[in-house]
C-alpha cells in the first residue's frame, strides 16, 4: 500500500466536493466517507468544545483546529472534527498531516457518522499514535455519553473514561482541563 499513498494523498487534494457535503475519511481499502455537512446539535457542541479548549491552552505551541486532515501511510486520511495540535508541526502547505502533531482528536457523533467514530477512527487514533480520543456520542445506545481513550499502546488504547452527559471528564497534560459537559445536554424544546 505504500506505493499507492501518493495517489491517495493527491485524489484526496483534487477532489471537488459538492455543497452541503464534506470528506471525513479516505482508506486505501477503498472507503471514502462523504457525510452531509453536519447540523446544529453538532456544531453547538464543537464550538462549545473549543471555547473550553481556548480557554485551557497557555502554550503558543498548540492550536485549536476544524476538519484538519491527519493520514496514517498504508490506512488513510481521517478528519476530526476538533483537535488540538502542535502548531510548529504542521507544513502549512500540507493538505493533510502526520497524526503525531495531535494532542487530543475529538469526533462529535452523528447518527450517520456513530459506528465510524466508535470503530475505525478509534483504531486509527490509536495506530496513529495520538495520545487523547475524545468521543462525544450524543447517540450512544446507553444515553448520550463522553468518553476520553488515552495512552496508545501497539495500536490499542489502553484507558477509557467514560461520563453521560452533564458530567465532568478530565483531560491529560499538555492539554490539562476538565470539560464540562453539562452544556451538552439538549435543551427541552416546549
């Protein structure tokens, strides 16, 4: 597969998408993830996010970002959501970017996006080495929940915290914070 990963990188930077839709994942098996740009309950918590984030980052060495490409050679492109990254890292002239410059990479659940997040981008996080997944699963069959996978080890990540909706959930240095995901919870509409 690393033969064909220039040929991935190249049709994901040529790719004309129509409006209303976004690339989340290119894999060299062939999958190409194309969901519809994502709705309010989404964004509401992305921006919440990165407003907590702002808030706990004192290093000018890390920046809050939106859908920026990460690519695993032989596995694909991901997108995040959300991710704190190490700014000095990224070529700025680079359409995508090597998963160790992340921190933390969130994904913000979507009922067409749930098993893709819970399944092969938690696998690709962890082979790709980035030290904090943070998972917000609004359609979590248990209730809406966050959950925090950390310390990858071969591939896998060894600890998960778990909170629903409404509770705090700590991150690890360099990105210390605890979020508070009381906000999350869906305002009653009367």
């Amino acid at each position: 597969m690393t033969q064909i990963w220039p040929d991935v990188v190249r049709a994901w930077d040529e790719l004309e998408v129509p409006d209303g839709w976004r690339v989340a994942q290119a894999a060299t098996d062939g999958i190409l993830l194309m969901p519809l740009t994502a709705g309010g309950e989404h964004n509401v918590i992305g921006g919440l996010l990165t407003r907590q984030f702002f808030d706990a980052i004192t290093d000018d060495e890390y920046f809050v970002g939106w859908d920026l490409p990460a690519s695993l050679p032989d596995d694909g492109i991901y997108v995040p959501d959300l991710c704190v990254a190490h700014e000095s890292r990224i070529r700025w002239n680079s359409r995508s970017v090597p998963m160790d410059v992340f921190v933390v990479a969130v994904e913000i659940t979507t009922p067409d996006s749930a098993v893709n997040d819970r399944n092969r981008k938690w696998r690709a996080y962890a082979r790709g080495g980035i030290p904090q997944y943070l998972l917000v699963d609004a359609s979590d069959p248990g209730g809406p929940t966050v959950s925090l996978f950390s310390r990858p080890v071969d591939g896998v990540y060894q600890d998960v915290v778990r909170v629903p909706f409404g509770e705090r959930i700590e991150l690890a240095a360099p990105l210390s914070v605890v979020l508070d995901t009381g906000a999350f919870v869906r305002p009653e509409v009367g």
